[in-house]
C-alpha cells in the first residue's frame, strides 16, 4: 500500500459531477469530476474510499450509548462522512469527502468537500 503525505489542507466546498446520478444520494459512490476554484478536475482513479460516523458536535451526546455504537458502524440520520482519495486529471492526489450533515431544513442534502492534497 502506497504512503501519501499531506501537502496542503483546504477543507472548501466543492462541486461534484457524476457520469450517471447515484442511486443513493446520501452514500454516494466516487464522483467522475469535481470543480474547486473555478477548475475542474476529472477523477482518473479512485485510489481508495472510507467512511466515518463519528458523531460530531452536539450530536455527540444525543444519543444512548448502546444506539450510538451500532450507528458508528452504518451511521444515522444526517450523521457521516464517506471519504475518497482520488488521482485526477493533472497527477494530483485529492481527498474528497461528502458530508450527510443537513445545514437546515431548506438544505437537506449533504455537501462535498476537498479536504486535502497529498504527495
């Protein structure tokens, strides 16, 4: 397995564009672009994928503990990020996540985010 090293950390918004649409909205799969900056970046290989439901904030204490545990494991409603290292177009190595938090009840679906260049 292949060490990476991180580069430069952005954690910004990004826009993601699929080939065909996920079927599940909220456990996407690895998109085919994403567009940061004003620059879009074809995803050429997905090098590996992750996910983390890591309760966060104050939904950290919102749940019993013996709940809590399962939904670490498959995640629970607007909980959870899915992660995914990705080589683009350029030979850069991104990792890009979505994020199921929903901001409000006018934005439900979650967002995506460049987290991170790495070496």
């Amino acid at each position: 397995m292949t060490e990476y090293t991180p580069i430069h950390f952005f954690d910004e918004r990004i826009g993601v564009t699929f080939d065909v649409p996920p079927t599940l909205e909220k456990s996407p799969p690895c998109p085919n672009e994403f567009t940061w900056n004003k620059k879009t970046y074809r995803v050429v290989e997905s090098l590996s994928e992750w996910s983390d439901f890591t309760r966060r904030g104050k939904m950290a204490k919102n749940m019993r503990p013996a709940h809590a545990e399962v939904a670490s494991t498959r995640g629970s409603l607007n909980v959870g990020r899915f992660y995914f290292r990705v080589r683009v177009d350029s030979g850069q190595i991104f990792d890009i996540y979505y994020d199921r938090f929903r901001k409000n009840v006018d934005a439900r679906k979650g967002e995506w985010f460049l987290y991170r260049e790495l070496e």
